[in-house]
C-alpha cells in the first residue's frame, strides 16, 4: 500500500512545503516514457498573491534525460478553506521568462477559487 502525506492546512508556509517534494513527482508521472533531473534555481521560496490566496513558488530548471529537453518549471502551492493546490508552469526554458510575463501571468491573475 502507497503512503500519502497530507499537508496540514493552515497559513504557516512550512505546513506547504512538502508540496515541493510531492509536484515533481508528479510533473514526472505526467512524462510518461521520460525521466528528469530538476535542479532548484533559488534557495529561496517566494510568495505569491494569487486568487486572494499566498501561494509559495519555486523555480526549477529540468532536463529531460532522453532527449535532453531543457525546460524551466514553477511550481506554486497553497492552502485554501483546509485544502491544498498546487500550480506547475512549465514551458521550454529559453522562453519561459517571456511566456510567463505573456502568458502565465495574466491567467494566474484570472485565478479565482469558488
């Protein structure tokens, strides 16, 4: 039997954090037939006001080991009324920062729990 790690809720930013352990293994699942390595770029987790919620981010770069893909990931992950989300922006990592000003960004913005 597979163990799961809940997360507590709450606004205390470490109670997120196992977020960051869990959301690659997942991005890494959604490549089917594909490995990767992920290498964190900050030290540092930010926060980020989306959807009246705090949200923390992390950015990663990611190499594909088959076809040595270069992308650029972020994940972003909150509590909100006891449940907890989890965001992944991924794109390839010479565009990432234009998209994420282009793209990313306006639909973050557009964000809204019910």
């Amino acid at each position: 039997m597979q163990s799961r790690r809940r997360l507590a809720p709450g606004p205390d930013s470490a109670s997120r954090m196992g977020v960051f352990e869990v959301a690659p293994r997942a991005f890494s699942s959604a490549k089917i037939g594909d490995s990767f390595i992920r290498s964190l770029i900050a030290s540092d987790t930010r926060t980020q006001h989306i959807g009246g919620e705090a949200w923390l981010r992390q950015e990663y770069d990611v190499t594909l080991t088959k076809t040595h893909t270069h992308l650029h990931m972020a994940i972003l992950a909150t509590h909100h009324l006891g449940r907890g989300y989890v965001i992944i922006l991924t794109d390839d990592a010479s565009t990432f920062a234009s998209d994420d000003s282009s793209t990313f960004e306006p639909m973050l913005t557009s964000f809204r729990f019910k």
